[in-house]
C-alpha cells in the first residue's frame, strides 16, 4: 500500500463539518485499502462460501451513496448501479468487473454525494427514503453512510490482509 495522504478529521468543529470530514476520511480509507492492487487482487474473495472482495465493497459503498443521497434527495426513482432491483448484494459479485469500471461508478456516486449535501441548508433538510417510506433528515443520512463506510473499512482491512498481507490504517 502507498502511503497514507489522507486528512484526518478535526478534533473540533461545526456537527456538520465534523461529518462531512469522517465520511470523506473513510472514503479515503477504502480508496487507500485499493491502493496498488491488480484487478485479479481486489477481485480476491475472502473465504467461500462469501463473495466479498475489495472490488465488491467499491461497487457496493457506489450503491450505497447512490441509495441515501441521490434516491433520498434527488430522485427516488434513480436506478442502482448493478442491479435492477435494490440488490445491495448484487454489487459483491466483481467477478467481471474492473478497478476502472467500479471506481468509476463510486467516484461519480461520492462527487453526486457531495454536490447534494453542499446544496442541502441544513443538517435537518428532509429527504424520502423509498425503501422505508419515511421521511429522514440529511443528518441521518449522513451518519447512517459514515456508519456503513466504518463497517466495510473492517471488513476491507482482513481483506486487503489476505491478498499482500498487509496490515494498518
């Protein structure tokens, strides 16, 4: 793995600040747990019967921007990336996929994610989330990304371990 360029987040600071610059934090992690691997290496699955790999978690966290920003605030009827259907799994099988196309598709979902939550005046700004039909607040959302971003940041640790070994940050 290169070295670490990524910006920590402040120790102090506005709420809305403060979230912005964890979840940009750990979009940097996931993008530095990719670092210098081949296609075939972030295609390297974790231990059968899963089918998560590096490649997966980017086309996965592509959907999950996509879900809670641009389908909450902008268009709840924008498709998934990978599937026809809100098939967060569909989004594991990189089987086909390139570094190229996935990345591709999650850069564009996190600049997406940016734009609309720069946009947004406030952290109270309510949104439609279809899946549960209800109403939620760019607040939640922002957490509930930053949350899922921390859960698959472990899991892409293990497995940026299992391909080179390499381990930390």
């Amino acid at each position: 793995m290169s070295s670490d360029d990524r910006v920590g987040p402040p120790s102090f600071g506005s709420e809305r600040d403060m979230l912005r610059a964890f979840l940009d934090y750990h979009r940097a992690t996931l993008a530095m747990k990719c670092e210098g691997l081949t296609d075939e290496e972030l295609r390297q699955r974790s231990m059968p019967p899963s089918t998560l790999s590096l490649l997966g978690l980017v086309r996965h966290l592509a959907e999950v921007e996509r879900t809670w920003f641009r389908r909450v605030f902008e268009d709840n009827d924008a498709p998934m990336v990978w599937s026809d259907e809100i098939d967060f799994q569909a989004a594991y099988d990189a089987s086909e996929s390139t570094r190229q196309e996935a990345f591709a598709a999650w850069e564009a979902e996190v600049a997406a994610s940016r734009r609309i939550e720069h946009a947004a005046v406030s952290l109270d700004q309510a949104g439609y989330q279809p899946r549960w039909e209800e109403e939620v607040s760019l607040r939640m959302v922002m957490l509930h990304v930053l949350l899922e971003y921390g859960r698959h940041n472990g899991h892409a640790d293990f497995l940026r371990e299992g391909v080179d070994g390499t381990v930390g940050a």
